[in-house]
C-alpha cells in the first residue's frame, strides 16, 4: 500500500500547472461513446477515476486510444453492450454517466445502482425523474438500473435539489430525444458548462448550461469533434490552500480564475495576498491566518470539495471559525485524522468548530476519501515534523502527479510503498 511521507514546515515557493478538470472529464468521456464517430479528448487528467471509466468504456465494446499521457480517442462505433458492471460503480461512481450516454444513443441503458460512499448516501433518484421525464422506463432490479424507451421525447424537469450527476447525466440523455427539455433548477459547475460546450461541439443542441435553465433541442444525431477540457478548480484550489497554510507564495497556472472566486475571497479574509491573472493566480500566505467561517453551496458558493482542504487552513488560523457543511452529510472524517496532529477541531451535526491553534504538529494519518486526503497533506505539509498518510489511493483518484507537483514548489514529500521504505525515508529527511 503506498503511502507520502512529508517533512512539513517548509513553505512553498514557486509555479505550479493545473491539469484538466476530473469532474468534467467524467462527463465527458462518458458522452464520447453518444456518436459512432471518433472523439479526440485533450486535457483528460490521468487519474485513478477517469482511467477506471474509460475501462468501463473499453468494457461495453467502445475503442479507447491514448495518444498521449493527456490526449484520448474514444471510438463508440463498436459498442456490443449496454451494460456496466458494478466492479466499476463500486469504484467510480460516475460511471453511471454511462446510464445517460447510452440511454440517449441506444433508448435503452443497464447500468449497477451505486451504493453510498464515503461522503454520505448519495441517492440518484433526480436522475431517474429526469430519465422517466424523458419518456424512459425505469427500473431497479438485481442491483442494476435498467433504462429503456421506445423513443425519448423531451420534457421538462424541475429538479429538486441542484445536482451535478443529474444535471449532467439528463442533459446527455436530453440531446438525442426527440423535441425540447428544459431542465429547470439545473446545476451551474463550470464541468457542466464543459459538458454541454462538449456535447454542442458534437452536434448537439444545448443552451443556457452555466445558469439554473437549461434549454435542449433534441437533434438526430452527433458526430466526432476534438476537445480540450477545461482547468480543474479543485486541483488548483488545493494548491491555494496549501500555499496560505504554509505561508508560502505560489503561482498557480493554467486555471480559469473566475472558477475560484468563492475560495480567493476567502484567502483574503483571512490575510493572504491573492493576485489574480488572465489565466492564473498568485497566493502569498502569511504566518499571520486569521479565522473565517465557510458554508458550503451549489456553484457559485463555496463548493463541497474544498471544504477539508479550507478546514486544514483554519485549523492553524488565529481564532475560532465555523465550517458548515450543507451538501453532503458525512464529510468530516478527516477531523479525528487532522485532531491526531494537534488541532482543535470538534463537529456538531453539519458543522465544524475550529479552534485555531499555533502550529501541527505532524502524526500517522489515514486518508478517509479524495478531497480529506488532500486536506490532511495539506495539514502535514504546514505542521512541524513527520508526517505519514496512508490510503494515498484515494488521493490518486483526483490529483495527478500531486506529490511531483509539490516537490517541485519545494515541499518534503516522497511517496513509498513499503514500511521499509517508510523507514529509510524518515531517516534520510528527519
Ligand atoms: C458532484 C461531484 C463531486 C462534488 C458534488 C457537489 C462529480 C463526478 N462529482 O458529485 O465531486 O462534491 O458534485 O459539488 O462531478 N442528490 C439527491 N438526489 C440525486 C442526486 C443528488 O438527493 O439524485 C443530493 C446529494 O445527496 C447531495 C446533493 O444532491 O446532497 C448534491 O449532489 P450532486 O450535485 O449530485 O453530487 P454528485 O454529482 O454526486
């Protein structure tokens, strides 16, 4: 099991490059497979999750190339199935974007229902509606969702709660039924805009995506286009957090400003010095953190998936802040991980009380999930001493190369995969 040693207390200097966004290259790889025609996708990240889906992908029938580490070609011409097995669900669970994909192109889809996961139980039942909205028959039976139509026809779909998957996953199924969908309450993530940026560069017919009214003229049908996936925020937002926590200064490059706005503004008040360029940002931390309070909201709130990375900031903030969580219902179990290096930090319910402390001080530590798992480097890179996360992997789900990347901003960082290892390691940097 590989795990990342990190000797904290340095702070970090220097640039950094942001990859493609993971959330929206799962969107995206999935609604390749929607034409028969050859897709070239640029700017993929190449991590754990999107490599998973495109096994998926390869599972159903569907040709899949690697031009190079970040560039995919996805043919869907040799597609001989329509179902997706729970051994993917079961580690990626937005492999039910291929519910929507294939349902759209072939009226009919068989994908595993997903279970709970980490973060809470995360039930898909605004994806359904939409599916049945559309004309679709559904059902669940065996542990799999079986979609089925004679023809999709448009509908309207007031979604009750905003939900990126749903979002994403009706949008998709949307563009090849026949007539109009609206999609009233829509999520407006930057991934969905890339979505519907993508599918619209297939032939599709989608308006108004980024805002909560989502408009789809159904068309025929889509052919192959090249694609470049936009910069993931969340890899570049960690990035800022891991600058303000240890009071370093950092250029983060290739990112769409705009997308982290709720997060700069939050830098700032508590004392970083965060400048802002056409397609990066510079954040100078301070020594000097003051506390803060956060909650968590649908774009363009404060998202969901930097809530344990800001947390790990304000834990070494001056004063008391509060971390109300209101997506998701079981994401702060990197607390008793980051309490193990010395921070105050107690949750009630939804909510999170920080009581700042002067310094971490670096523990052993397991990585609950992705986004915890980052928080906690980020927590061991600020702290005084020796730090060892274990269940890296979930890291590897979303950041690629995140240990390189660190390095070369100065951090202490090794990943290794042995106690032996582990060992010499602690040795070689203590
Ligand atoms: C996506 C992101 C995830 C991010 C989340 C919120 C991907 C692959 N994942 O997850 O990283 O944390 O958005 O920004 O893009 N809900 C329902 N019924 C449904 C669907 C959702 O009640 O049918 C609820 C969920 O339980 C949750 C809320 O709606 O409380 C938002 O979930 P949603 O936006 O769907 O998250 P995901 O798409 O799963």
């Amino acid at each position: 099991m590989e795990q990342f040693i990190i000797k904290g207390g340095v702070p970090l200097h220097g640039e950094v490059s942001i990859g493609g966004a993971k959330n929206a290259a799962l969107g995206i790889l999935a609604a390749a497979i929607m034409t028969d025609e050859t897709v070239t996708i640029e700017n993929v990240p190449n991590v754990r999750d999107t490599r998973v889906l495109l096994q998926a992908i390869e599972g159903i029938g569907a040709k899949v190339k690697f031009v190079s580490n970040n560039t995919i070609e996805i043919n869907g011409g040799s597609i001989c199935d329509v179902i997706v097995d729970y051994e993917y669900i079961r580690k990626i669970r937005a492999s039910y974007y291929l519910l929507g994909a294939l349902l759209g192109k072939y009226n009919k889809s068989q994908v595993a229902l997903p279970g709970g996961c980490n973060i809470g139980s995360r039930p898909i039942d605004q994806h359904l509606k939409g599916f049945r909205a559309l004309g679709a028959t559904v059902d669940i039976s065996h542990g799999m969702i079986n979609t089925s139509a004679e023809q999709l026809v448009g509908g309207h779909i007031y979604f009750d709660v905003v939900s990126v998957g749903a979002t994403i996953n009706v949008m998709m199924a949307a563009c090849l039924a026949e007539g109009n969908t609206i999609l009233e309450n829509a999520a407006k993530e930057p991934h969905i805009v890339d979505v519907a940026n993508f599918l619209n560069s297939m032939g599709a017919n989608i308006k108004g995506a980024g805002t909560d009214i989502i408009r789809i003229k159904g068309v025929e049908k889509l052919h192959g286009t090249t694609y470049s996936i936009i910069p993931d925020q969340i890899e570049a937002g960690t990035f800022m957090c891991a600058a303000a926590a240890t009071a370093g200064d950092v250029l983060i490059k290739n990112i769409i400003p705009k997308h982290l706005e709720s997060l700069t503004a939050k830098l700032i008040e508590i004392g970083c010095t965060v400048e802002e360029f056409d397609d990066a940002i510079r954040v100078v931390g301070t020594e000097n953190l003051q506390s803060t309070n956060v909650k968590t909201l649908p774009y363009p709130g404060f998202p969901t998936d930097m809530q344990p990375q800001m947390a790990a900031v304000l834990s070494i903030a001056k004063g008391s802040s509060m971390i109300i969580e209101s997506i998701f219902e079981n994401r702060f179990k990197y607390v008793d991980e980051i309490v193990r290096m010395g921070a105050k930090i107690k949750v009630e319910g939804n909510t999170a009380y920080v009581e700042g402390v002067e310094k971490l001080t670096g523990a052993q530590m397991s990585s609950p999930d992705l986004r915890a798992g980052a928080a906690l480097v980020i927590a061991a890179l600020s702290a005084e001493g020796i730090s060892q996360i274990d269940e890296i992997e979930y890291i590897q789900r979303g950041y690629e190369d995140f240990e390189i990347k660190l390095q070369d901003l100065g951090a202490i960082i090794e990943r290794i995969d042995s106690e032996k290892e582990a060992l010499k390691t602690k040795l070689k940097i203590g």
